[in-house]
C-alpha cells in the first residue's frame, strides 16, 4: 500500500544510462528513498520536455512517498542527446514505444519485484495502449494527455497551432534540419522525424491511425492495472475532452481538474509539475 503520510525519507540520486531494442543509448536518473520502496515508478516525458523539468516532482514522490523513481530523456533530446540533431533518425513512434518500453525494462531490472507504476505527461501516457509488456503494470497515471487535432484547440491557441503546424513549425524544420524548439519557444529543439509525425498525428481527425503497422502497433488495452487521467480545465494544448478520447482507448474516464477548486491561479498544460501547483501532486496519485 501507498504511504500517503508526509515522512521526510533521505534520497539518492544517480545517473543511469541503458539502450533500447534498437540500440539507441538513453540517459536517466534514478531517484530512491532510503528504505524499500512501495513502487517503482516510470516517468515519461512530454514532447519536447526534458527530464530535468520533473526533477523537484520525482525528488517529492521518493522522499514523501516512498516510491523509487526513473526521470529519463528520448533519443535525441536531454542527457540523451548524441547529435548533430539533424542526423538523428528518430520519430514519435521511437520516443513513444521503444524508449518508454526501454525505460521499463531499466527500472524492472534496478528495482525488481516491485509494483511497476508509469506516470506519463503528454506523450508519456498516449501510446501506451500501444505498447507490448504492459502485464507487470499495476498503474498508470497520466497527466494531460490526449489524442487532439488542431481544431480541437480554443482560440486564441488555436491560431498559434495553426501557424505552427502550417508555416513556422514546418519552414523552420525544412530550413535547420530540425525543430528549433528553443528558437521557437515551444520546447527543446526535436529531431525531423519526431516533428513530422507529430504534425501528421495533430493535423489529422484520425490521429495516429495511417501510422498503425509498421510504425506504431495498434492500441489493445488489456491490462488489469488501475488507470487514471488527468485534464486540466485550463489546458489549451490537450483541453479536457480530447484527454477523454485517449481515455477511451483505456476504458475508463478522464479526470478534470480546475485549478481554482485546489487555490490555483493555472496549471495548464505544463505546470502540473511546478513547485507553485505542488498542491496537486497527491491528488495525481489518487486512485
């Protein structure tokens, strides 16, 4: 069982590097209390987030919490990076199943016969419906995502993502070889074939479906582990119906959060892992 108390536990952190099937190397970090710990939790990133950003949440879920944590970068990107990005051969397929099914076998290996929690942001939690050895996850909890086209958008967001995917993001890409997300403000910079799967997926109503074969599996949710959603009533980005699609796919129901009912002045699409929304965080791992 979980211990909900607030117990101050010391914790070590180090850095762990493991491969994927494919051979790509990753770069993590592991954080663990000082006792055995109640579970062993998988963080997957967003889509252009580095895993430094979950660094002050995966530091409170080992020292408050008990649980044993992996923060860790997709091929390309963060502590993984092993550049010129514009050689990188990487697409969302690759950072959404073979890097997170990689980062799994890392932690079952460092922390074996343990609950094998994921708590997925964004991409983190989308294409696990997708993924194979999901048999030793007893639960999931993702954290504003969804499956969302660009119409799907209020405005005046929906502008910016119209320009996005329709001039800026693309041009950008075609001229640099990459995405400069830093240049752009929306993020790291991404490998090509990450932005360019990505837009195919946003920009189209069937989402990821002409991907599915060789690429990207088909979704087949089977597993008995507790699973659970969050929305944000004030996330432009993945607004609240659109993390419902994806819970559908899981068969189960999206949990929308309004940050006003916790104090919040805005969580949005990010800041669910800010120290300032930090009243949350227990919320996240109800269910």
């Amino acid at each position: 069982m979980l211990d909900a108390t607030s117990v101050q536990r010391a914790v070590t952190e180090r850095s762990l590097a493991f491969k994927t099937e494919d051979g790509a190397e990753l770069v993590g970090r592991m954080y663990r209390p000082d006792q055995r710990p109640f579970a062993a939790v998988v963080l997957n990133s967003a889509t252009g987030v580095p895993q430094t950003f979950y660094t002050h949440f995966a530091r409170w879920l080992a020292a408050e919490r008990g649980l044993a944590v992996l923060t860790y970068d997709y091929r390309g990107s963060g502590r993984s990076y092993a550049g010129p990005l514009r050689k990188v051969r990487a697409d969302m397929s690759d950072w959404g199943i073979r890097d997170q099914v990689a980062a799994r076998r890392a932690m079952r290996r460092e922390v074996p016969d343990t609950p094998l929690w994921i708590v997925g942001h964004s991409l983190g939690a989308m294409l696990l419906p997708n993924q194979p050895e999901m048999e030793d996850v007893v639960r999931v909890i993702g954290v504003a995502s969804g499956m969302v086209h660009h119409h799907d958008h209020p405005w005046p967001y929906r502008a910016v993502a119209l320009n996005f995917w329709f001039t800026f993001g693309p041009l950008a890409t075609l001229v640099c070889g990459y995405l400069p997300g830093k240049a752009l403000r929306v993020g790291e910079d991404l490998p090509a074939g990450v932005f360019w799967q990505w837009r195919k997926w946003c920009t189209s109503r069937d989402f990821y479906d002409a991907d599915i074969g060789d690429r990207l599996p088909a979704p087949d949710w089977n597993s008995d582990a507790v699973v659970r959603l969050h929305a944000f009533a004030d996330d432009d980005l993945i607004p609240p119906p659109q993390v419902g699609r994806l819970a559908q796919v899981f068969g189960t129901d999206a949990v929308v959060i309004d940050p006003g009912d916790h104090g919040l002045a805005k969580i949005g699409h990010l800041g669910a892992f800010s120290r300032r929304n930090k009243a949350i965080w227990p919320i996240l791992l109800e269910g």
